[in-house]
C-alpha cells in the first residue's frame, strides 16, 4: 500500500484548478504534507502555470519567480531561505478554514 499525499486523497482533486479563492482556501493541505518542498520545486523549474502545488497558486509562484529570477535550484532556495512565500503563506493557511463546508460542518456541530 502507498501513502498517498493529502492532494491525492481529496474527494474533488478539480478543486485544486479552481480559481485562485478557492486554492488559498485549500492550501492547507500542504502544510503536513511531506512532499510540498518537492513539489513546489518541481512545477517551478517546469514553469507549471495552472493549479494549487506546494501551497501556492499560480500567481504566488510567478511572484515568487519574478522576485527571484536569478535562483536555478528551487529546491535549496525552498528549503535554506527563511523567507520563503511558502511559510507566510501556511502561517496565513488556518485562517481559511471557516470558508470549507467541512469545517463549517464541524464548527455548526461543536454549537449543538
């Protein structure tokens, strides 16, 4: 049996193709996985425009790239530099759970 990553595991995995709202408000479940540096470094060396990867949505990463032009290995970039977006962005990710169905769901159940 493989493990399989969070993304994997969605019921609805067209959802991290939404518009970019709806990636920021999934990108939690990049946080506990432990291939999001893998990822985020693979669709940022293919140039990789469309989708929710690493925890970033398209925009984030083309900032990421256009602030960084000069960097040929993510992957040491990703897991050296402090200041990544990737970090801001998880520390922000909890935030946007009140806007899932499941923790509305959860949180409505929790008042009962």
């Amino acid at each position: 049996m493989t493990d399989r990553t969070p993304c994997q595991s969605l019921a609805d995995p067209d959802l991290l193709f939404g518009g970019a709202l709806q990636q920021r408000r999934l990108r939690h479940i990049c946080v506990p996985c432990s291939v999001h540096i893998a990822c985020l470094t693979r669709v940022l060396s293919e140039g990789v425009k469309a989708g929710l990867w690493g925890g970033m949505t398209h925009s984030e990463r083309k900032s990421l790239l256009r602030r960084h032009p000069d960097v040929t290995d993510w992957h040491a970039f990703l897991t050296h530099n402090t200041s990544v977006p990737p970090e801001r962005n998880f520390a922000r990710a909890p935030h946007t759970l009140h806007h899932l169905p499941e923790h509305r769901a959860r949180k409505s159940a929790d008042h009962l």
